[in-house]
C-alpha cells in the first residue's frame, strides 16, 4: 500500500482562511443582534419565544467563539453574563433598563470631563496647600 501526500496545500489553506472570515462574520453579525436586543428590548409576558430565540442566539454565538478560539480565549464575565444570564434576567424582569448603570456611567463620564477642565495650576494649588 502506497501512501500518496498532497504537496499542494493552498486550495486547502484558502478553504480554512474563508471559513474562518464566514466564522468572524457571523460572529459578529450575532454579536450586534444580541448587543442591540439586550440593550433595547421589553419582552412582554406573551413573548416567551421571543426570549427563548434570543437564548439560542446567545447560546449559539457562544458555541460559535468555542469552536473559532477554543477554550484558550475564554468569553470572559461580560461574554458569560450575556451566553448564559442574560436570558434568564428577561424571563425574570422583561427588560435589562432598570438594571443598567447607565446613570454610574454618565455621571462618571461629566466628572471626567470637570476634572480635566480644571487648569492645571489649581491642581497644583490644591495639592500644595494641602501639605
């Protein structure tokens, strides 16, 4: 029995890098449904299924980072919250409005920008008077 060995690779090379580019699309794709359905959504009590197809999109966008990185990539706490979480906080509170900190955030964002405001020398004046 002869063993044959394909010495030409490329056409094979070329099918990985394209479905590895279809991967990267449709996990992005994913990506932006789930974002825009978790940040804009109020499911109704009727609307069961509703929530029931945004869990298999989050499950299924979580099986399609597994099979595109591994377990090396890891989805980290804001990847774990949205796979498995996500949808069982809907089922509970139909919206994820109340639970945003949205509010943290933009006072954080004007604090931020006050503090850089402030001309350096009173920084300095401050810090000096102090001691």
């Amino acid at each position: 029995m002869q063993r044959r060995v394909c010495t030409n690779t490329s056409h094979v090379s070329m099918e990985v890098e394209e479905d590895s580019t279809e991967s990267k699309s449709e996990a992005c794709s994913l990506w932006k449904e789930i974002a825009i359905i978790t940040r804009d959504s109020e499911f109704e009590k009727d609307e069961e299924h509703l929530i029931d197809i945004f869990d298999v999109k989050c499950k299924e966008w979580g099986f399609l980072l597994l099979e595109m990185f591994g377990t090396s990539l890891g989805t980290g706490d804001y990847g774990h919250l949205i796979i498995e979480h996500v949808p069982i906080l809907f089922r509970s509170h139909r919206s994820l409005h109340h639970l945003s900190n949205q509010g943290f955030e933009a006072a954080h964002k004007l604090q931020r920008q006050l503090l850089v405001r402030v001309p350096m020398t009173s920084k300095r004046d401050s810090v000096y008077s102090e001691s």
